[in-house]
C-alpha cells in the first residue's frame, strides 16, 4: 500500500499576516493555547506555572545579566535596544558590577598584549 505524502492535518497558510494563526486561519484562542500547548509546555519543562510574559521577561534579564548585548536581545525579540534597556534593564542592580569586570577584563588583557610585544 502507497502512503501519502500529504500530511493529515493542513498546513499554515503563508499569506496570512499573522505570525501564528490558528489552524483554520485567523486569531488564535489564547485561553485555549495556553490550556492545551503553553501550561503542560511550561510543566513539562519541570518549571513552576509561568505566563508567557513572565517567560520573555526572565529571559531578558537573564540574558542581560549574562552579557547578551541589547542589540543580539532587541533582535532576538522583536523590538528596539531602548525598550529593552527600559523594560528588562531595572531588574539588575549589580549591573554596573559587571560592566565594570567586563572593563577591567578588557583592559588587563589590553595590557598583556602590550607587554607580549614591546
């Protein structure tokens, strides 16, 4: 017996403005998505119950706190450096702790090559 190639549920449509559109077309059921994909998503991941925006907002800041620039995370995310430093940039208070040893860093390794060749 031949199978087919075709898979047994549609697929997205490409000429639709939105980025995830419900499987007929159209907005998605936000309660519904976050009943049968999000929360058991979140669960599965052995995390405690988490709304997508308390999700995006840890991974800015951790991201941040990390040293991901604002630009790779504004990229990443969707919208600008500005919005990034203003929205996830408040939760980091040792923030300039570590510009700082990133500076330090910078300037012994500056000094190191300096050394090595001359």
């Amino acid at each position: 017996m031949r199978r087919s190639l075709r898979p047994s549920t549609p697929s997205p449509r490409l000429d639709t403005p939105l980025l995830f559109p419900a499987q007929r077309g159209g907005y998605l059921n936000l309660h519904n998505w976050r009943r049968d994909e999000w929360n058991p998503a979140v669960r599965a991941a052995g995390l405690e119950h988490l709304t997508p925006y308390a999700m995006r907002h840890a991974y800015a800041a951790f991201g941040i706190a990390a040293g991901v620039s604002l630009f790779a995370l504004a990229r990443r995310m969707g919208t600008s450096v500005e919005q990034i430093d203003k929205t996830y940039g408040h939760p980091l208070p040792d923030a300039v702790d570590y510009e700082r040893g990133l500076l330090d860093a910078f300037d012994a390794a500056s000094d190191a090559k300096e050394e090595a060749h001359g």
